[in-house]
C-alpha cells in the first residue's frame, strides 16, 4: 500500500518533528528541555517513520539494532560523561575541575551537561522506538526479536 | 464560608487525592486488565499532579533567569516529576507487553477467567 | 587509575554498563558469560573494601558531581549500608555462576542476564541512596527488573504471576511515592539527613502530614517486602519464576526493601518516630502473623518451590520481628538474618532447582529415596533446611538465638516462645522431606548428581551456612554497629 498523502505529509512532519526535537534537546541545560523530552520527540519521529513506511519496501524499515544502538551507545556516553571525573581525580559526574562551568544565556558552556544530555536524548529516542518496535511485533514471536 | 475557602486553597491537593483514590479503587477491583493499567496510570498522574502542586507558588514564573520576574514556582518537583513520568510510562510499556502475552495464552483479559483457567490446568 | 573512594557509585555504575554491553554482544556466549560474571565479581570485591572503609573511617558520603547537600546528591554509605551492599554482592555472585552454569530455563540467556545486572544495581544503588528520590527511582527500577526476571520463563503461570505481582507492586510504589510527597511537602528536603533536621522543627505543626506519610510508606514497603498479610502475591511469583530468579527474589529482593524502609526510619524520619507511633507494635502483630501464617500454608504445600516461597513469608516475619523488638540484640539478629536468610534461602532454591532439574519430579512426596540417589545436593538441601530449622551450629540458629534473646531483653517473652514455635513448625515440613528422601522407599526414577560447575554454588552456599553459623564473628562488628545507629 502506497499512500501518497500519508508520504508526502511524513516527509514534511518527520524532518520539523526532528529538528523541533533536536532544538529541545540542545536547550536541556540553560532552558526548559532536556535529554527525556527532546529524546521522546525524536522517538515519535522514528515511531511515525516506521508506521508510514511499514507497508512499503523492507529496505525502509528500522532495524531492531538502530534502536539497540541508540539505547546503549546513550548510556554509554553518559558512563563515559561521568567517569572523566574520576579520571581527573574528582567526583562521579562532575563538571568542576575538569570541564568548563556554564554561563547563563551560552548554548556551547556548561561543559559535560550538555553531552549527558544528548546520551539521555539517543537513550530515550532508542528506547521509545524499541519498545514501539517490541510491541508491534509482539504477536510475531513470543518473547520479542533480538 | 471557611471551609470553602480552604477548599478552595487545597484544591490541587484535594484532586489529587481524589484521583489517587479512583486509580487505586479501579486497579484493585477491576477484572479487566487493561482497566487496572488505565488505573494504575490515573494514580501515577495523580501523584504527580500531588507533587508539582507542592512547587506551585501562586503568581510564580517559570524557574528561567530572566530580568523582572522576582517569583520563580519551585522547579525540583516538576524536574522530580519527569523521571516519575519516564518511570510510569516504562511500567505500563512492561504491563502492556505482559498483557499482550496473557492475551496470547489464555484467550482472555479477565482476571477472574484467567484464575480459573489456571486453576483448572492444576487440577 | 581508579581509587577505590569511588566505590559507592562504581559499584552501580560497572553492574549498568555490564548490564547494557550485554545486548551489544549477541550470541558469543562466552563473553557475555565473562562479562556478566565479572561485573558481579568486580562488584563483590568493591563492595569488600568499601566496607573495610567503612569500618575503619566511619560514614561515607559521596557527593555525585561533586555538589553537596542539600543541592547536590549524595549517596551516603553507613555501617548498615555498605553491610547490605556486601551481603547483595556476594549472594548475587553465587547467584550469578547459578544462572550462566545451571539449568537453562530461558530462551534468550543475554536478556536474563542483563535483567539480573539491572536488578543487582538498583538494590545496591537502593541501600547506599542518601536521598528519597533517589531512593524511589532505584526501588522502580528493581522492581521492573524483578517482575521481568519471573516473567521470561515464558509459561503460562510465571506470566499470570509476574503480571498479578506488577500491579500490586505498582501500588506498593504509589504509596511510597505518595508518601515521599508529603514528606517533601513539609521539609522541603529529599536528602535524608536534612529530612531529619528539618522534621525536628516541622514535626509538631503538621502531624497528619506525617502520620499518612509514615502509614503510606509502611504500606508501600510492606507489599514489596512482601510483609503479612501483604504476601499474597509472593508464592506465585517466587516458585513459578526460573531457578535462579527463586532465589534472587526470595533470598535478595524481599529483604532489600526492609533495609529500605529501616534506613528511611532512622535516617530520615528520625528514631523518635518509633517512640511517638505504634510502627514497633505494628511490626510485632504483623511478624507474629507471617511467622504462624506461612509455616502453616508451607505445611500443606506439595510443590517443592511452593514451599520455599512460604517459607520466605515467615523469614521476612523474623527480621521485622527483630526490628520489631527494638532491643539491641533483636535488631542484631534481624539484621544478621538478612545475611543468613539470604544465604540458606538461595541454597534451597538453587538445590530444589537442580533436583528438579535432574529428576523432573516437582512434588515433594515423589522425593522419596532421591536422597540416596543424588546424595550430595540433598545433604546440601538437608543443610538449608537445618538453618532454617535453626540446629546450632547453623547460621540460622544464631540469628534466632540473637532475636530470641533480644525479646527477652525487651520484656517479651511471648516472642521468644513463638519463635521457637514457630521453629518447631519449620521442623514439622522441612524434616519430613529430607527423611523419606534419604530413608524412604527407592523411586523408580534415574537421577545422578549434576556436574560439578552445576553444583559448585550450592555446595559453597552450604559452606556458608556452616561458616556463618560457626563463626558468626567475622560479621559482629557490621552486625553491633549497625545495632547502635537504631538504638543510641
């Protein structure tokens, strides 16, 4: 099934969905936003992706490891975030000392945070897909696809 | 007059209590397992509206470094609250999933019927 | 590179990452077996010098990023703390060897893996959190794990069971959400230690703030540590969940939210709280209830793994009971029967599993002559059973001795009677089994011992028992200090 309103429209959504979701997460440190709501948003792109283009050829379909990827590769930068300050002789998770401190009203300061931030949002975009992904195929094996 | 008033004053805390009190009752006496997700969802959002009712300062703005504002509402419930949300929504995924896997065994989504299903293979 | 001064958060940290490589490795078994393991031995070995500290230096407290309270969070590891740590690491070590070298029961074993690593760091991170909130993330995480580790058998049963202990679970975590609320409301503090402070002024002006928060939390942790008569989902989910998961959840999981709820009473809500409300009297009537209630619904069981699940209704029933008591050795026996339990409980259910395993017999009057047949995971069966029974030189007799004579210090003789009632009781459904499986007439089914890797974390948690029960020494310290942050 080929449903050109539903393709035509997607392409416009998906990609001001994306962008809207990747503004949130950016803004997680000086504004309202963060890793979970901007991860969520970028989630629901993927998960209206799959529900347009699921009908359509396999090669469009996202894969069980994209999400997987996603998922982990998110906590891992956050591990990684925060070990740099035991490495650096400080504290779990830490900024002082090792990386630059914010000021208010500057996107590119407040050191670490922001790349936690974006481990949160490739976190939980991951895990929003993969538990869509999950369900929707919950009927075709019992205890899921891995 | 009084009374009204200091309804009035809870009554953020007085709905929340009631909603916690709705998810609850259904969550325990539904037989529908759906019906006790849908509960178990209206009693975490009412425990959130609880919490960020807690923060709420009448008047107040969002907790933003801006110039004129002198009111900021208390931003560690709502910050709180997000992770509740994520905990929440994590559990009715796993419920959810659960009920799929229920349906596909015993047929039904009737807790009565899937105890006396389960009861009868014992037998 | 690493200081081992980090060990409050690495403990949790290296059991996550271990938990989210896992999937990442796929199907190279071996790996995924050394990883997992390591990660549990990496944990262990932490925990051990995290404690030796402890002893040594006093309280920990570790501010994560470096912030203090009562911005900042901060994981604080006390004597009680990094005693339970220690006790989670090891039991779950032993669990884990279990779990890649026993039975195989799940299908995908990388998932089951990952799933026992989360549990594992949420309980750690769960004892050593030093604020509510953060406490309150651990105990989800936790119990989601917990509930998926019953559900990936797959069967009909384990399913029914894992869904029907989600949503009393989910209500246990609403009240104690809840009442985390009320509490925050009058404090205005998630950090414990400020909780305290604060409480001492606050207190007095909103008592029924306090008192719903206190019978919320009760409550809350009641159902998840499966308190009477808020067990009823235990049997179902304990015995229908795989081998290891049994004994995870029984020996484990139930216990770390009444360390949970102990370390909120004396650190946040303050030890004046036992003297203004009846919580101890509470405790004494629910515990006198667990102890008659499930050594009774244990006698009438068939299924081995049943029995073992009633079993833990009545070991819970001892340390709130020694809680409950409040006298300082009753508190020493309660604590130290976390350790105990945890240790001879896991026996069971690992020796039970493989006897199911080897023989496919699950009802305990087809037992009969299997003793002579598999002789060494029966005398480690009869050896659990003994502690549970509590024949000296077990590690269970010293726990009971410790509360026993705890009630005697309070004045509550009654309890020291139950207590050997209730022993008595134990005697009256553990005996019977070991006796026709070593005595009773041959069954006509084959069993031979399994191997040995199969084998091995039995017969160390068997040594346990005996090592624990003969030289209970080697954990008084932990055990006495712990003691005295409850009674000052």
């Amino acid at each position: 099934m080929n449903d050109m309103i539903l393709e035509m429209l997607s392409r416009i959504l998906i990609p001001a969905t994306q962008l809207f979701g990747a503004y949130i997460l950016f803004h997680g440190h000086l504004s309202p936003g963060g890793g979970f709501s901007g991860g969520t948003i970028i989630g629901a792109s993927f998960i209206l992706y799959s529900l347009v283009y699921r009908f359509t050829a396999q090669k469009h379909r996202l894969k069980h490891e994209t999400s997987l990827w996603l998922e982990v590769g998110g906590v891992l930068v956050y591990v990684m975030a925060g070990l740099v300050g035991i490495v650096f002789g400080r504290h779990f998770l830490t900024n002082q000392g090792v990386f630059p401190t914010g000021e208010p009203g500057r996107l590119w300061s407040s050191g670490m945070i922001l790349l936690v931030t974006l481990g949160i949002g490739a976190k939980v975009a991951g895990t929003v897909l993969k538990l869509f992904q999950e369900l929707l195929e919950g009927g075709a094996e019992p205890d899921g696809h891995h | 007059m009084v009374i009204i008033e200091r309804l009035y004053m809870n009554i953020y805390y007085l709905v929340a209590v009631i909603l916690f009190i709705i998810g609850f009752h259904t969550m325990l006496t539904h037989n529908n397992l759906l019906k006790k997700i849908m509960g178990m969802n209206i009693m975490d959002t009412s425990l959130f509206l609880f919490f960020v009712a807690i923060g709420y300062i009448h008047g107040g703005q969002a907790p933003i470094l801006r110039e004129g504002v002198m009111q900021y509402v208390n931003p560690v419930p709502s910050a709180l609250i997000l992770t509740g949300i994520v905990i929440s929504v994590s559990f009715t995924a796993f419920a959810l999933a659960l009920v799929v896997l229920l349906h596909k065994q015993y047929g039904t989504l009737d807790a009565d019927k899937i105890i006396a299903l389960r009861s009868k293979r014992h037998a | 590179m690493l200081n081992l001064g980090h060990a409050p958060v690495l403990i949790v940290v290296v059991l996550l990452l271990a938990a989210f490589i896992i999937p990442l490795l796929g199907k190279r078994q071996g790996v995924v077996n050394a990883v997992f393991l390591g990660a549990g031995a990496a944990a262990f070995i932490m925990s051990l010098s995290m404690t030796m500290r402890v002893l040594a230096e006093g309280t920990l407290h570790y501010p994560v990023g470096g912030w203090a309270a009562p911005y900042g969070i901060v994981v604080l590891v006390d004597v009680f703390a990094a005693y339970s740590s220690l006790v989670l690491a090891m039991v779950a070590l032993i669990i884990s060897w279990f779990a890649v070298y026993g039975p195989r029961e799940v299908r995908h074993n990388g998932v089951y893996f990952t799933l026992i690593l989360l549990l594992t760091a949420a309980m750690q991170g769960m004892v050593m959190a030093g604020d509510l909130f953060n406490l309150f993330v651990f105990i989800e995480i936790s119990s989601l794990a917990a509930i998926a580790i019953i559900a990936i058998k797959g069967t009909k049963e384990s399913v029914e069971a894992s869904f029907r202990y989600l949503v009393l679970s989910a209500l246990g975590s609403g009240g104690v959400l809840f009442s985390i609320a009320l509490i925050f409301m009058i404090t205005g503090h998630l950090n414990m230690e400020y909780i305290r402070t604060t409480l001492i002024v606050t207190a007095e002006q909103y008592p029924l703030n306090l008192l719903t928060s206190i019978g919320l939390m009760v409550v809350g942790f009641g159902v998840k540590a499966a308190l009477f008569p808020m067990h009823v989902w235990l049997p179902d989910a304990h015995s229908n969940a795989p081998t290891a998961s049994s004994a995870l959840l029984s020996g484990l999981v139930v216990k770390v939210y009444i360390i949970a709820l102990m370390r909120i009473a004396y650190l946040a809500l303050g030890l004046e709280i036992f003297a203004l409300l009846p919580i101890r009297h509470l405790f004494l009537a629910l515990s006198t209830g667990a102890l008659m209630v499930g050594s009774v619904f244990a006698m009438v069981q068939d299924n081995a793994k049943r029995l073992l699940a009633f079993s833990t209704v009545t070991q819970v029933g001892y340390i709130f009971l020694g809680f409950g008591l409040f006298s300082p050795r009753a508190i020493e026996g309660g604590v130290l029967h976390i350790l105990n339990h945890a240790v001879m409980k896991s026996l069971l259910f690992l020796a039970a599993g493989v006897i199911i395993h080897q023989t496919g017999i699950k009802k305990l009057s087809q037992f009969n002559g299997l003793g002579r047949k598999m002789p060494l995971t029966f005398a480690a069966f009869t050896v659990g059973a003994m502690s549970m029974v509590g024949i000296p030189g077990t590690a269970g007799f010293i726990s009971k001795l410790y509360i026993a004579l705890g009630a005697l210090d309070a004045d509550m003789l009654v309890f020291a009677v139950l207590i050997l009632v209730s022993s008595l009781l134990n005697a009256a459904y553990y005996f019977p089994i070991i006796i026709s499986a070593f005595f009773g007439k041959d069954s006509e089914k084959e069993a031979v011992e399994p191997r040995l890797a199969m084998l091995a974390p039995i017969l160390v948690l068997a040594l346990m028992v005996f090592f624990f029960g003969l030289f209970p020494s080697l954990m008084v310290p932990l055990v006495q200090q712990t003691a005295l942050l409850f009674v000052r």
